[in-house]
C-alpha cells in the first residue's frame, strides 16, 4: 500500500466507517449503520506497522481497541508502544490515538487487557524487553535481565482515557530459569462464577533454558511454554498459575488465549509453534480458576486449517451460546480470517463464517452488546499488515441461528 493510498484510508475513516457488504450482518449493520471500520492503518500516525490487536467492551460500553505502535518497521523488536483508541458507538468510528506505554526506544507489547468485574477498572498486562535485542538472543540467554522480557501492569478508572505508570510485576510471575515471556496477546479473562469469581487470568507463554550440559542453544522451539498468571485483588498483586513443563518439542505452547465456559472451567487454545504432532492448535482445561490443569495440550484437529499463528477464543453468555475461536482459515498461509463455533465447550469446532478472503493475522474477539460480536484483526490486500480493521458480525450468524 502506497504512502498516499494509507494517508486516503485514515482520512475515510475519521470521516465515516468503512464498510464492506461481503460476509457482512445484516442484522449488525441494520442495528448500528456500520459493519466494518479500520482503527489502525500502517505507515499513518508516526509508525511504520500496527499490529498485535487486543480489545475488550468497558462497563460504559466503550469498545477499546489496543495495538503495538512499531515505529521503524514491521519486526518484533525495536522502538515499540502500546497504543489505544476508543470507540462510544460500537465499533463504528474512533476517538484519536493515546500512547498508552510508550517503548521510548525499547519494546513494549503483547497487550492483554481485561475488565475488574469488581470495580469496573481497566487492567492491562503487557510484555517488555529493550529495544536493542531479540527474541533469538533472549532465548539463548545472551542478554542480561534487565534487556530480557519483563511484565507490566497498568489500570485506567476513566473507561480507558488514561492509564496509570506501568508497574513492573516481574518477580511475581516470572521463574528464574525462564528466558523468553509473553502475555497473551488479547484479551485476559475475569472469571464470573464458582469460589474464584472476580479473578483477573492472563493467558501467557515463556521459554526455559536447556538443562545443564545439553548442546542445546534455548532458540529451539521445543522450549517454549505454556502458563498463566492471576490476581484476586483487581491487579494489585499476581501469582503464577499453572506451568507446562513438556519440552519434548511434540506440542511446543505458545501464544495463548484463554474463555471462561458456562460450567467455570477455563478453556485455554495455543497456537503450536512447530511441535512435531500433527496440527496447529492446541488446548486444556482447568477447574480451578489457572491454578493447574486437568490435563496437558493436546492437538485440537477441527482446527488443523488455521496455520501456525496466534488466535482468540471468546465464551457468548447465555444458554447454550457457543464458544467462538477466530484466526486465520488457510492451512500454511496467514489469509482468510475466519469465526469458528463449538457447542461443547470447545470439544470440536465448525466454521461459522469467512470474513475475508484477504490476507490476515493476529484477531481477538469481542462481545459488543447482546447481538453482535467484534472481531478486531489484522488484514490487508497486500499483505496481513496493512491495517488493523474492526469487524461486526452478528451472533445470530455465528451460532447458526
């Protein structure tokens, strides 16, 4: 995309939401006059690329929509913010950009926000790691531990229009032999029922070091992890949850989300970064709030066509209201971003809708009122980062109804 042709978009869209009829709601669209708008386009606002979409719905009903800001190019590492905009009609148009952590020359990403269901506060888990080193040289332990990852958190109690300082929780939630760390991305989760209600649980991910005497580097993909970390007080303290130990380099855990199903377990997916058995996902369950799991990942085969990349789960509310999972739908290639429902608690999944067939990437999921479901993702015609869009879909068509 030209530098004129982004400049053309962020116009439009400061002026009207874009909309696009394919694949569209006409239920959505007929209730809020939009079906699509696009939040974030690459190469506008003093950054190269956007990517990395989280989003939740505050208790005002403000729809959030966070991004990683990336400054010099489209890579992982470097000068890299947490940024936000705010929608107040659903998703349709967006109030102006806010630096919500600024990397100030390091990285600072993976948002994972979630809504304190006790006091209404906004709480975002993010990841940290200096601007001067990658993800290859943290994992071989090459780095000292303060340019490794680190985690942060912030709270915002104005609906999102601004954030507290991020405050380092490293010690709290990070073992001594990990390397690598990654919140999310996407939206955390506040747990509604049972003993554990108003328990905040970030879906996470790490790398531990090889064991003394392997030849081993630590770069390899078998050791990276699954975890997740908690709080009980609203994002004042946190401990760490449940830890996959396998790094047997079969199911290699890594980018996470995590919905609360109606019976109070936790459904945890994982994207499968080149473990050896066959398939892309992964996913577990626990019944006691992310303390352990009832059982290690397993290979989720009614998912085989997504590639390897990140991806969301979001639990609709109501009886019998499905489990949606979103992310791209074309086997090896990041294209086609795609709504996938399952009846049983994420025991088997169906497609429920394409939303394109263009390029596509990251997504998170979002409840958007009773009837209607947002999908923020990355997408484009040229390539999966041209632009974050916001996309409205009705539950009606993603429940079969």
């Amino acid at each position: 995309m030209t530098i004129l042709s982004r400049t053309l978009l962020v116009a439009a869209v400061l002026v009207a939401p874009i909309t696009f009829a394919a694949h569209a709601s006409a239920h959505a669209s007929a209730r809020s006059g939009c079906t699509s708008s696009v939040p974030y386009v690459s190469g506008s606002g003093g950054y190269d690329t956007y990517r990395i979409p989280a989003t939740v719905v505050t208790d005002q009903g403000t729809v959030l929509a966070f991004a990683e800001g990336r400054h010099n190019s489209a890579g992982d590492t470097g000068n890299i913010d947490v940024v936000l905009r705010r929608s107040t009609d659903g998703g349709c148009t967006w109030g102006p950009l806010s630096v919500v952590a600024a990397g100030e020359g390091d990285t600072r990403g993976n948002p994972a926000p979630v809504v304190d269901p006790r006091t209404g506060a906004i709480v975002l888990v993010t990841s940290y790691n200096s601007g001067t080193v990658t993800e290859g040289q943290i994992m071989r332990g090459e780095v000292t531990p303060e340019q490794s990852r680190r985690v942060f958190v912030q709270r915002s109690w104005d609906d999102g229009r601004s954030f507290s300082t991020p405050r380092d929780i490293t010690g709290e939630v990070k073992l001594p032999s990990w390397r690598w760390y990654a919140t999310g991305p996407g939206h955390a989760v506040a747990l509604t029922r049972g003993v554990h209600a108003g328990r905040l649980v970030v879906p996470a991910n790490h790398s531990a070091a090889p064991v003394a005497g392997s030849s081993d580097t630590g770069q390899e993909a078998k050791y990276y992890g699954g975890h997740d970390l908690y709080s009980d007080d609203g994002g004042e303290t946190w401990q760490l949850g449940f830890v996959d130990p396998t790094y047997d380099g079969v199911d290699n855990t890594n980018e996470s989300s995590a919905a609360e199903l109606p019976d109070g377990r936790l459904y945890f997916s994982s994207r499968d970064q080149l473990g050896t058995s066959a398939g892309n996902r992964l996913d577990t369950y626990s019944s006691d709030g992310g303390v352990s799991l009832d059982r290690p990942y397993a290979v989720q085969h009614t998912l085989d066509d997504v590639p390897v990349v990140e991806g969301s789960v979001l639990q609709l509310p109501g009886v019998g209201a499905p489990l949606l999972f979103s992310a791209p739908s074309v086997p090896n290639v990041r294209q086609g971003m795609a709504v996938w429902r399952s009846a049983d608690g994420g025991g088997r999944f169906v497609k429920a809708v394409t939303l394109s067939g263009e390029w596509a990437g990251y997504s998170d999921l979002v409840a958007v009122g009773g009837d209607t479901v947002g999908v923020l993702y990355e997408t484009g015609a040229t390539s999966a980062y041209d632009t974050i869009e916001f996309r409205r879909v009705g539950v009606g068509e993603l429940s079969g109804g």
